[in-house]
C-alpha cells in the first residue's frame, strides 16, 4: 500500500492567512518518506488558474518526478458551479472537464468531487429533485473522466447534503457508472454512521459504526482517506480532522477491512484543518506504516 498526505491541509483552516507553498509540501513529504501527494486544487496550491497551459502542467509532473512522488489524487475546486442547483449542468461539467485536463497532462489517477450544498441549503420540497440533478450530473463527469482514463470518487462529509449512510448508498446506486465510486474517509465516515452528524431529519446512524458502513460500501469504495476522530464537527461545519492516536476510531480492527477494499493503491492522510499539521506530517507517516504489519499472517 502507498501512502500520500493531502496537500489542503497547509492551504485551509489554521493555514489559510499563511499557507506552506505546494513546492515546499511536496518536497516536505518527499523528505519525510511518503510515496506520494494527493493534490489540493483550491488556491494556493494547484489550481486551473496556477497551471494554466500543457507546459506549466508538465513542468508540475517532471517537478513532482524529480522527487519520486506519485499522485495518489486531485480534490477538484468546483465550487462555481453547485451541482445541486437546477440549471448548473453545462456550467458544472465545463468546469469538471477543464480540472480533467489538467489532471490527465500531470498523470493524476483520481479527481474527488463533493456535493457541494450544505446538508440544509436545499429546500425540503425541491431535496429529491436535488438529488437526481446530482445523480445525472455525476453519471454524465464519469463518463467522461472514463474516457481520460482517470477514475472519479464522491467525498461524503457532515458538511455537504447527502450524508447519511443510506443516502451514500442510494446515490451511487443512482448515478450507476462504473467509473463512480465513493470515498471513504474514515473520519467522515465516523462522524455520518456512529454520530449521524448535521444529516437532515432524524439522524441515521449504525451499529456496527465505521465497519459496518465499509461492509454496506463493498464494491462501492475507490479511494481511501485516513484520519482519526474525536466525534465532533470542526467549526459546526464538517468532521474534525483529529491526529492518529487522539480520537475513536480502532484502526487496529478497521485495518484489515480497509485492505482488503479491492483495486485501492493508495491510502491519503488527512490533515485537513487541523493546526500544527506541519509538524504532524512524521508521526502521521509512522502510524499508518505502523498499522499494515498488523494484517500480516
């Protein structure tokens, strides 16, 4: 298994009045010992406006090349355009189709994709009309990220609309593209199945929590993101990013389920918000290596 660390996490949060340049990142992760980035699309670090041209984009490949890190990812900033919202189709897949350009001329595998709206900026009578505007949308980028050869993953989160685990569940049935999978990231999948956070009406959650969401996921899963949780929401808005070690979440049990997710390579640390993720980019190295022994007969 490769592991890579998210980017976003020194362009966001505590970082964004100051945030750690994406060269300075990649060569911080290379020096570290990760295999690789996964690739923040959001300003400052790898943006259409950053990268505009072939040559810009190749000179980010040989850049990255040079340090022998791999790109396990690319999160997309497709905010301009809310999927949700009737009447953004064409202006949403313009957009997507121009983040898959850049991805496919850096070499990038993956592009995550959100639902963007808050869990309750869509309004009740317009929700289910809401969420097959998004199924077609999606079902439409697939097809074309397909084409590309780069695969596309939904990131579910407290913060976005669609988040209790049925709804995961029905809205990639929804898209139906084999080219659609989810992201499973298993904070936000704390926080959605054992906390039932910010998710409209009564909160779903399940018994068998973050593992039994995984199992309710089989064959769905396409990328994998690792962080620990504490239960609560960063600012009331999404999941709290907690360092390994610090929060409720059993990777020693949850590890072999993970590995054995089928046609994953990569698994992404995620820092996202955190303060002091700087200094956390070693230890965080060290817990995940520390977990793949444990599955070893």
């Amino acid at each position: 298994m490769k592991i890579s660390l998210g980017s976003w996490a020194f362009a966001f949060g505590p970082y964004a009045d100051n945030p750690v340049p994406f060269e300075r990142t990649a060569r911080r992760l290379a020096e570290a010992g990760y295999d690789g980035i996964e690739i923040c699309g959001f300003p400052p670090h790898v943006t259409l406006d950053a990268y505009p041209s072939a040559a810009s984009r190749a000179g980010l490949k040989r850049f990255l090349e040079g340090l022998k890190l791999g790109v396990s990812g690319y999160a997309a900033d497709l905010t301009a355009a809310n999927p949700v919202v009737k009447g953004n189709e064409r202006k949403y897949l313009d957009l997507f189709d121009r983040n898959l350009e850049l991805c496919a001329e850096v070499g990038i595998p993956t592009i995550r994709v959100d639902s963007i709206a808050a869990p309750d900026a869509v309004p009740a009578d317009d929700y289910e009309s809401a969420f097959g505007r998004l199924a077609g949308i999606w079902n439409s980028a697939a097809s074309r990220a397909a084409e590309a050869g780069i695969r596309l993953v939904w990131e579910f989160e407290p913060g976005f609309v669609f988040n209790k685990p049925s709804e995961v569940v029905a809205l990639h049935e929804r898209v139906a593209h084999a080219n659609f999978q989810v992201m499973f990231d298993v904070c936000h999948a704390y926080m959605c199945a054992v906390v039932g956070a910010r998710q409209r009406g009564a909160a779903e959650t399940l018994p068998g929590g973050v593992s039994e969401f995984l199992e309710k996921l089989n064959g769905r899963i396409g990328a994998i993101h690792l962080i620990d949780s504490d239960g609560t929401l960063h600012h009331d808005e999404t999941s709290t990013h907690r360092p390994f070690g610090e929060g409720f979440i059993d990777f020693g049990a949850l590890t072999p389920q993970l590995l054995a997710v089928p046609g994953i390579d990569w698994w992404c640390v995620d820092l996202c918000f955190w303060a002091g993720s700087w200094e956390l980019v070693d230890s965080s190295l060290a817990f995940v290596r520390g977990l793949l022994p444990l599955t070893v007969a």
